[in-house]
C-alpha cells in the first residue's frame, strides 16, 4: 500500500489547483459584469446630437411677402399692323426685310405708277375741258340775264341758259372727283410703315403681282407687350386691374415687372377661365412676340414683415410650432402666423407672434424632434447659406 502514496497526492494538489483557477475566472467574470452595468447609465445619458446641412437652416428675416396667383401665356405686341396693297399693280421694289427697324411713314414698297400716271393725266384733261364748258356756259348765262333784263329774250330761253350753266358746274365738279380718286391711287404706288416697329414678316418680292387688299409685310413694336393669361372663375374676383404681376421668361435672367390692364368680361367656352391682359414695357427690346412666360399675379402685398419658411411651420391641431436653435440646442416654439404667400427666394409665411428677425430655425420637417437636442451644423459659410436655404437634413445619433 506504501508505494500508492505519491500519486494520491499529486491528484489532490492538481485537483486544488483546478478549484483555484476555477475561482479567480468567476471573479474576473463578476467585474466584468459590474464594469459594464457601471458603465450603461453613461451611455444612455449621453445627449443626442442631429447633424444640419446649412441649407437645412432658414433664418427668420423681415422682408416682403405677396400672395400670388400662378397665370401663363404668350407675349404679344399691343401695337402691331399689317402693311396691305391699297391698289392692284405689279410690285417694282421691296426696300425692307424681316428683323429691319421701321420709322412710321418710311417707304417699304414701290409699285409701277404708269398705269395710274396715265389715268390721273386724263382726268386733269376732263376737268380742263369741264372747266372751259363752265366758262361758256357762264358767259351764256350772264348774256342771257341781261337780255331778260331788256325783254329781249324770254324767260325759258333764259332758263335754258341757267340749266345749261348747272350742267357745265356739275360736270367740273365730277372731273375734279375723278381726278382726286385717280391722285389717291397714284400715290397709294407708293407704301408706307403705317407704324415704328420691327418687320416681323414679309410675303411679297419685286416683280409679283398684287391685288388691292394683298398682305405685304408686318410690323410689330416691340416697346409694349402683352400677356394673356387664364385665371379660374373662382379666383376672379379677386384680380383688379392695376394689380402687379411678375413674370419669368427663358432666357431672362431677372422677372419682368407688368400689370393687370384689361379684364376680359366673358368666360371662355373651353375652360370656363376668365382672359386678364397684363401690359409690360419692353423698352430694351429683350422680349419678343410669341414667347412663353410664367406669371404670379399679387393679390396681396405686405412691405418689411417677418417672415420664414412655409416648410419650418409645423402645424397639429390647429396651433403652429417651429424648431428653432437657441445656444446649440433644438426648442419648439409656438408662434401666430399671418398671411401665406411667397418672397423672392421661397413660399414664405408671415409670423406675428413667437420669434424675432435673426433667429434659426429648421427648415426642413423631419417629423418629430426632441426640444435640448443637440444641433451640429456641417460645412463652411453656414450663415450665409442658412439664409438661403435648401434641401434635406443628415440626422445622426
């Protein structure tokens, strides 16, 4: 039995050693566990932090805010007149041509004159001789009165005088009707700008020709133009005349500025719209006939109000709110709002009561934020840009 000893005692010694290394992992694995329960209330305290574009954040500003009214439509020119052939001919010159500044009166078209110069020849000749008739007839009746006077004639020899001296008279005066009729179509060979303007077409060449009445050119004068737009019959009593509209054109860098002057006061079959005509100067000439403009006519109009995003008003149960940053921290703010329209920039809103000018607020809904939310903004010229405004928020926790 002697010799067993040792390996007993090498099995307990292992078996201890075992037990001990057993101990000191439950230990190790019981701190553990204490770190990180230690550990978990600072994680979850930590405060949450929402990440902003700069275009994410407006800045309430005092500005000017209309209520507008989206129109449509084409240019055309108020004043603008189609050159016709006054008399029929053979067209002899054509002196101008499309995009060619006219002054009214200038000459735009010759046609051949021998035709009329021969005609207004021959009535001066018939009034020549209806001219003489009258003086041989006159002297007769003058003969003839002092004839009467003496009783040397009878009183119907002396009559036949007089009538024969109203024949001469009306003959003079139907020459010289003629002769004014034959000097009119003499001069209509000769055609004139009957306005300053642009020759916008032209459908006739030398050599062609005409009747009375054929179309030869057009001029338009671009200084005044007009837009006709549709506005709904529900809307119409709302537009006056003189009110102002702002209308954008492609290829025009800034709106045009015009206003309402004409109201149409029947209903388009079609559309059940009502036309308005809205008159704007053209004076450098930059819009031409026949383009196509966007236009927001101003119902209203209100100068120097305080006025933010429409997109930054949250609005739920009738009471609106905004998102503004105060010292880096997000706080919901009721306010009052007033008249909705639009800026230059962006549908706007205008607000009473709830902020001030100056201060920021989040553009952009992002549903549901939480007032002491952390706000970090990302990007250089942040200011500048907030004003502006743009799109969508990044959101990171």
């Amino acid at each position: 039995m002697k010799p067993l000893m040792p390996k007993r005692r090498s099995f307990w010694l292992l078996a201890i050693a075992v037990l001990l290394l057993a101990g000191v992992l439950a230990i190790s694995l019981g701190a553990m566990q204490k770190k990180k329960k230690a550990a978990a209330p600072a994680v979850a305290s930590a405060p949450q932090t929402l990440e902003f574009l700069p275009s994410d954040i407006a800045q309430a500003q005092v500005q000017d805010l209309r209520q507008t009214l989206a129109l449509t439509g084409a240019l055309r020119a108020v004043n603008q007149a189609a050159v016709k052939a006054r008399i029929a001919g053979e067209v002899q010159a054509v002196l101008v041509r499309e995009g060619e500044t006219v002054q009214a009166g200038q000459i735009l078209v010759r046609m051949d004159v021998r035709e009329y110069e021969s005609r207004a020849a021959q009535t001066r000749g018939a009034l020549q001789a209806a001219r003489a008739q009258l003086d041989i007839a006159t002297k007769a009746r003058e003969n003839n009165r002092a004839l009467l006077e003496k009783n040397f004639i009878s009183k119907n020899a002396f009559d036949n005088a007089q009538s024969q001296f109203e024949i001469a008279r009306a003959n003079v005066e139907s020459a010289r009707g003629a002769l004014d009729v034959t000097q009119k179509a003499l001069s209509d060979t000769v055609i004139r700008a009957p306005i300053a303007g642009i020759i916008s077409s032209r459908s006739v060449q030398p050599g062609e020709k005409v009747s009375a009445d054929n179309k030869l050119l057009e001029v338009i004068d671009l200084r005044t133009m007009e837009l006709e737009g549709a506005v709904p019959t529900s809307e119409i009593m709302a537009v006056s005349l003189g009110q102002e509209v702002q209308t954008s054109f492609a290829g025009l860098a800034a709106p045009v500025t015009g206003q309402v002057v004409r109201i149409n006061p029947a209903i388009q079959a079609g559309s059940r719209s009502i036309l308005v005509y809205v008159r704007i100067d053209n004076l450098q000439g930059q819009l031409k006939a026949g383009m196509f403009g966007d236009a927001r006519l101003t119902l209203v109009k209100k100068q120097g109000v305080l006025t933010v995003p429409q997109s930054a008003v949250r609005t739920d149960a009738g009471s609106s709110t905004v998102y503004a940053i105060q010292n880096g921290v997000i706080v919901r703010k009721p306010v009052r709002l007033g008249l909705r329209g639009s800026t230059e920039a962006e549908p706007s809103v205008e607000v009473l009561e709830g902020l001030s000018a100056g201060e920021r607020v989040v553009r952009v809904n992002l549903g549901e934020l939480h007032p002491g939310t952390v706000v970090k903004v990302s990007g250089a010229g942040t200011a500048a840009a907030a004003v502006n405004g743009g799109a969508s928020a990044a959101a990171a926790r």
